[in-house]
C-alpha cells in the first residue's frame, strides 16, 4: 500500500522549500522504491527552484542519491531489494536507434517511473530529473538504479549521480582526455573541479584551472589542477595560452554554461582542438562567433550531457577507482546536512562556500 514520507518540495518559483508529506505508491511494473541514505545538493535542483527548467511545479527536488533498494515491481530483475544502487536520472531504453547502434550512452527515449509521487491532498509532484530523492524513499524506473559496492559511503557514491560523474565525462568520455595532453577547465565547481580529476586520471600533462574565485581556485589545485588563472583580473585566453607554448589547450571544458565562457573556451583551445560544454545554459542564452573562425579553428565543439556516461559501466568503475585510493571522491564531500537545510544550502551554494552540501537520512 502507498506510503508516507518526508520530502522537500519547491512549491513555485523562487519559493523557499519546504519538507512536506509525500505519498510514495507501490512500485509498477518495471519501478523500484528506493530508501535514501544520501543526496547531494546540485545546482540542477536550485534551477529548478528557481523555475530555469520548466515550470511544472511543485517539484519534489533532489536527484544525486544513493541508497537501499525496497521493492520492485513487476518484472525487474536487474536490481532486487536490499541491493545498495545509485540513482541516474538516464535508464536507457536498449531499443532506440542510438541503442541499437551500440551507443547507449547517447540514449534517444530514457524513462522514468510511470507513476506519480503526491502531496497528501493529491497533487502530483514533479521529481527532479525524475528521481526526487531529497526525500526518506523515492519511486524510480528501475533502470535508474545502478547497483554498486555497499562497502562505500553513501554520501560518496551518490555524487557519481550527477555532478561528479558529469565532470569526469566530460574529461575523459567527451572531450577524451589522453595521456601528454593539455586541458583548461573552466569554472571551478562540482562539475569543473570533477573534470580536473578526470583530466588527471587520464594522464594530462597540464591543467589549468580558470575561474574568478581563489577560493575555488585553491580547491582546484587539491583536486590536480597544476596551473590556475583568475579571469576576474587576468584574461583567461592569452593566459590559458601563455600556458600553452603560446597555442592554447588541447581540451578546454566549459563548466559555467555562459555565453562570455563558452566564447574563452572557444579561443583558448589550440588549433584543431576540442570544447566540452558541461555546463548548462539557460534557455534564453544566446551565443555568436564568427563562423570563419569555427571553420578555421577546425577541431570539435561537443556537448557533455551527464558525461556522456553509461551508469551500469561507468559508476561501478569509478566507485573501485575511488577505493582503489585512485580517486577521492570523498574531497567532493564539504558538509552533511538534514533535510530541514536544503534552502540553507542553496543560499551557501550561491555564495560559493561549498564544493557539495549532502543530505544524509
């Protein structure tokens, strides 16, 4: 039968959250209820606080989360209660066109649950990239529940749902980050600081940190960065390039999703060279560049979506790398919160004093 728990809702746009009582049905066939250890607090969820993403309000926020499978419906058999999963917000189908062509990280018709998660009163709530998991348990597509090693800490596993693994992707996924190369990442976030360790991991010889902040500019060198530019006092291009023999960065990645950014981006790479945009612009963004300059640059402009991962590959294998000691995702980590601190969380966001604010219940 339906249950009762504690979630956090937007209720309209630019409305403080609130944590409220949401109605959690059986699983459906093909869904899974999920009780959540752990979510972390993404700036996904504050755009669509602030009604960026659409406005199908209210939504039930929350979409980087790890926790314990509790039932399945029918016909799952990919995950089974107990299995300790993390939640992606992609469950691909297998059977589009881009699936059947052996890419289904590039996956045209994902699903989430069928079902609606409510208010007591009965009004059907929106899940944040149809997760919504700052709440005690979740109804998903059990496809979204990619199972890894239980030994790890919740709170660290539930980064790989969107920010850290959208930052490694990026890296070494979409911009194919190889050994000797030079990349310049910037904005210094979640995201940006997860493509540093990406970069690293894939053997780059040089990476430059951008961004305006010294703060983030210092967590940046922590995370393997081994150049960093203040663009708020220094011009990024000439610099990234100075860096560079005076050519630019083989791999520049956009982690702040501006058009001012994309343009440094754009000019900073070297001849031939690739862009990742990672991060994520706002509808009413607009970009102009030369188009002889896009023709004679040569080289790739690609989009990172979620890293361009596949989950049940690419989660389980940076979970072992993370034990291994080879990645520490737990630097991703700068406080655990309660659910009752999510706006909170949002205002230190906003600020600029945390990597990551995890929600752990």
């Amino acid at each position: 039968m339906p249950q009762h728990v504690q979630g956090v809702i937007a209720p309209g746009r630019n409305e403080p959250v609130r944590v409220e009582t949401i109605v959690i049905p059986d699983p459906g066939p093909g869904e899974a209820v999920v009780k959540i250890q752990a979510c972390g607090v993404c700036h996904t969820d504050l755009h669509y606080k602030q009604g960026a993403i659409n406005d199908e309000f209210p939504f039930l926020l929350g979409h980087e989360a790890a926790g314990i499978v509790e039932s399945v419906g029918e016909g799952v058999t990919d995950v089974t209660p107990g299995d300790f999963v993390i939640l992606n917000w992609r469950a691909v189908c297998g059977t589009c066109r881009a699936c059947l062509r052996g890419r289904p990280w590039y996956c045209f018709a994902t699903h989430n649950a069928k079902q609606k998660m409510t208010l007591l009163d009965g009004t059907e709530l929106s899940p944040a990239l149809g997760i919504g998991a700052f709440a005690e348990k979740t109804l998903v597509a059990a496809g979204q529940c990619t199972k890894v090693d239980p030994a790890v800490a919740p709170e660290v596993a539930g980064l790989l749902g969107c920010g850290v693994m959208a930052g490694i992707g990026a890296a070494i996924n979409t911009g194919n980050v190889g050994r000797g190369d030079t990349v310049a990442v910037i904005g210094c976030g979640g995201v940006g600081d997860a493509a540093i360790v990406g970069s690293r991991l894939a053997g780059a010889a040089k990476i430059i940190a951008v961004d305006i902040d010294d703060r983030k500019l210092e967590t940046a060198t922590a995370m393997g960065a081994t150049h960093t530019v203040n663009s708020r006092s220094t011009d990024a291009v000439e610099a990234i390039r100075e860096l560079t023999g005076g050519f630019g960065a083989d791999v520049v990645i956009e982690a702040v999703g501006r058009p001012e950014t994309y343009q440094q981006a754009f000019y900073a790479r070297d001849l031939a060279g690739t862009v990742v945009l990672v991060g994520v612009p706002n509808p009413e963004m607009k970009l102009e560049l030369p188009l002889i300059d896009v023709f004679g640059r040569g080289g790739a402009l690609k989009s990172s979506w979620y890293g361009d991962c596949l989950p049940s590959r690419d989660f389980p294998m940076l979970i072992d790398l993370h034990q291994q000691g080879r990645i520490d995702l737990a630097a991703f980590v700068t406080e655990t919160i309660g659910l009752g601190d999510v706006e909170k969380a949002f205002a230190r966001m906003h600020q600029g004093d945390v990597l990551r604010s995890v929600v752990v219940l």
